[in-house]
C-alpha cells in the first residue's frame, strides 16, 4: 500500500508512520514542522520530508490511503486535494482499526491512568514472550516504537483517548476502536474546550462502553463512583467485571502488594497506580497470562515513561517528575508521594499549562488537590494564557481555587527557579508536575540540588 501521512511528524502519526513502514508500506509524508525525537527516527528510516511545508502536487491518484492528523487544519492544501480527488481519508484511529479489525481488539479508556495500564499489560506481555501488536502514548522501556502493526498477531492493545480523531472528524478516538476487551479506569472532566460541560464528557464514555462488541467484556474501577454508574447503567450485551485497590503496606519507603504467595515488593507506588495494576491483571488474564506469572512480570515494571518518574535520589531526599496536570491526577501524585515518603517533607510544584488548567471556571476543579502538600507551589504563565486566547487569571483567583492560603505562585520562569534553587532539600521530596517544562527548566540542574 501507499500511504500519505498530513502531519507526520506528531508522536503519535510519525509511530504509526514507522510501524506501516517495518510492515512493507510505501509511506510519504508532510508537515510545516517536525521536532526530535520525530525528526530523527523518521529520518533514520528515510521517511523525513525533503522540505516542511505543505505540497499539494504530493497527492495523486497512486495513494492507497490518506491518514489525517490533528495538527492539519480543515484547509490544509493537501487534504483539500485529496477530497478533491476522492482519496481514502482515515483519521489516526480509524486506520488503526482497519489494521486491527480481524484481531482482538483490547482498549484501555478514562480520564487517568491509561497509559500507565496499557504500559503495564505490554510490559507483562514482553517479559512472557508473548507478541501482541500495539498503540501506546508513551515510549516504553524495551519497545523500540510506540506503534506495532503484523499480520499475525492475534491481539492489539490499544491505549483508548477520548480526544478528538482528525481535524473532520469530531468523534473521539476510542469511539472508532469496537473493543472485544476493554477497561475503564476512570473518569473526570478534561478537554473542556471541547466537551464544554461535565454531563458532555461523561457522555462520550457511555458511547464508549456502548461500543463494545456484543459479548464482549469491560473490567471497570469499581472505586471511581462515575465508571460505576455509566458501565452498569449500559444496556450492552456484554460481561461486566468490576476491579478495586488490592491491598498493600507502606514500610521504610517500599510498596509491598499483598498477593496469595505473600507480600510482593514493586517498584511502583501510590493507591492510584496499584488500583492501575489491578485494572492491568485482569486484562492480562484475559489474554492468558495467570495471575503468577502477572505477579512475577509486574514486579520489575518501573512505570510509564514521565508518570511518576524518579529524576535524583540521595541518603534523605527525593525528586520526582510527572505528567500531571488534570486535577484528579495532580491529587492522586501528590499523595501518592506523601504516602510513600510520609517521615519527608513534600514540596509540591505544579505548572497550568493546559487550556482547561488555565481557564478560570475549571480552576474551581483544583480545590484541595495540592492538600498533601506540606509546601504548594503554583506556576503559570500569563503568555500561554494570551496564546489560547483565554481570560486572564490573577493569583487571588488561583489561590482561591485550589482552598490554600499559604499557596505559593509564580508568573515569572526566572523567579520560579530562584525559588526552588534555594531551597534546602534536605529530607524532602520534591515533585515536579507538569506537561511543560516551567518555562525552561533544566532538569539536570534540579539533579545536581539533590547532591
């Protein structure tokens, strides 16, 4: 087949470019930009475009496929051209599942926790031999690409997004995936800027259950109260099977799970993560992993790659780095690093960086979520505020918000990393929560304060 990527370069679209590339496919592509590590893997494999920008003459009637990413626009010139000449236009997942639809198709949905459950059931997989193929949002140890594609493989396990699929179409992601075997982990309200209200969001993930091949099977987080009532209030024809927070103890900073051969040491920690792999054993039970041989893999998993990441260690300190930033994950980490370390002190940075963090009616979701925190700090940026065209927000308003008066916060990248570079870090533990970078943090740097 010949297939056109329109915008390559994302990390998702540039993964599933080398996945259709190591399976035989002719595979062009284009994009007005592309970073590392994009650029570099997709040149390595001879696949990075001559020139950026956007050629219509690219798209001709040779093209078996036209797969669409979100960084196009609804008038980008090639998709334009290829409507124009009536190609075959797929959004990211709806190529997946063309690629999928004779396997067992295995779908990992919520708010939270995906990525990690889906690292999870591939890492179990791998370290059994057992070969599936796969889409997940983070790169992995010991898995060269985010994306595998065969022929052969009985099984695909694919991370479920509920963002949008392509510039045209406005369906989420995991609407488009028909799963024989999903989960769903849980749920809280993101994306505001495109599922405006509460009751808009909670609606995708009961089209999601709904979606299901009839007799098919969702495992749900029975602990999450909105999972709860949308799996059980479906009138789908499939196997319902609830998961909950196993047990386990905290002692001298490492988590023990409690099992049938007894209490098993993981590398992972927190109540959210280990409700995770609870969510992960029953998947990989389904697809015939037994529940020792799920224990004896799970305890060398080391997590999700920027999901509680461990950036410096010394005698009596710590410092963590972690993609949170919806309010329900920003909780979840932040006690889950106090639990885990509760003789320290925790200092807790946060950035607002994305659209709904920074939109002054969802701040309101934030109340109390840094309440583990023995020092809060806040960090945003006024420009990124102006970038997405939102109101602008004051520190009365985010104090206010997140319910601490002894909130810190910072507006100024130089000022914020005055402040942690004075700091004594002497036994505490610091997390560092964003999907940016603080304006230009170098995380090295913040290594050598814990020496």
């Amino acid at each position: 087949m010949n297939v056109h990527f329109i915008a390559i370069g994302g990390a998702a679209m540039h993964n599933l470019a080398l996945a259709l590339h190591q399976k035989g496919y002719q595979i062009t592509g284009s994009d007005d930009t592309i970073f590392d590590p994009s650029k570099s893997r997709l040149e390595a494999k001879g696949l990075l475009p001559e020139a950026f920008g956007w050629y219509p003459e690219k798209i001709t009637e040779k093209l078996d496929a036209i797969v669409l990413g979100m960084h196009a626009k609804a008038d980008n010139p090639e998709l334009l051209k290829a409507q124009e000449l009536q190609l075959k236009i797929y959004s990211y997942p709806e190529f997946l599942y063309e690629q999928s639809k004779h396997k067992t198709r295995v779908v990992i949905g919520g708010s939270h926790g995906k990525t990690t459950i889906t690292s999870m059931i591939l890492h179990v997989m791998h370290y059994h031999d057992r070969d599936v193929d796969y889409m997940v949002g983070a790169q992995l140890e010991g898995f060269d690409v985010m994306v595998k594609l065969t022929e052969d493989n009985d099984f695909i396990v694919l991370e479920g997004d509920e963002y949008l699929s392509s510039p045209i179409d406005r369906r989420p992601k995991f609407h488009l995936y028909k799963p024989n075997i999903a989960l769903l982990s849980g749920i809280a309200w993101d994306h505001i800027n495109v599922f405006p209200t509460y009751e808009n969001y909670v609606e995708q993930f009961s089209i999601f259950v709904d979606s299901i091949v009839s007799g098919g099977s969702i495992n749900y987080n029975e602990e999450d109260p909105e999972v709860k009532r949308v799996v059980e209030a479906s009138t789908n024809t499939i196997r319902k099977l609830p998961y909950k927070t196993p047990v386990y103890t905290v002692e001298n900073g490492q988590t023990l799970l409690e099992t049938p051969e007894g209490d098993l040491p993981v590398e992972i920690f927190g109540k959210h993560n280990l409700n995770n792999l609870s969510g992960a054993k029953w998947i990989c039970q389904h697809m015939g992993i037994d529940e020792d041989d799920f224990y004896e893999a799970i305890s060398t998993f080391k997590g999700a790659s920027k999901r509680l990441e461990k950036i410096a260690e010394t005698a009596n300190s710590v410092a963590y780095k972690d993609f949170a930033h919806s309010p329900s994950k920003v909780q979840a980490t932040t006690r889950a690093v106090k639990e885990q370390y509760n003789t320290k002190a925790l200092l807790a940075c946060l950035e607002l960086h994305t659209y709904s963090s920074l939109n002054e009616e969802f701040l309101q979701e934030y109340k109390g979520t840094l309440s583990a925190a023995d020092t809060a700090v806040v960090f945003y940026s006024p420009h990124a505020v102006e970038i997405k065209k939102l109101s602008a927000i004051t520190h009365q308003q985010i104090a206010k918000a997140f319910g601490r008066e002894d909130l810190i916060i910072y507006t100024n990248p130089d000022d914020f990393k005055t402040f942690l570079f004075s700091q004594n870090l002497d036994n505490t533990a610091l997390l560092l929560m964003s999907s940016g970078n603080y304006g230009g943090l170098d995380f090295d740097a913040v290594k050598g304060l814990m020496q």
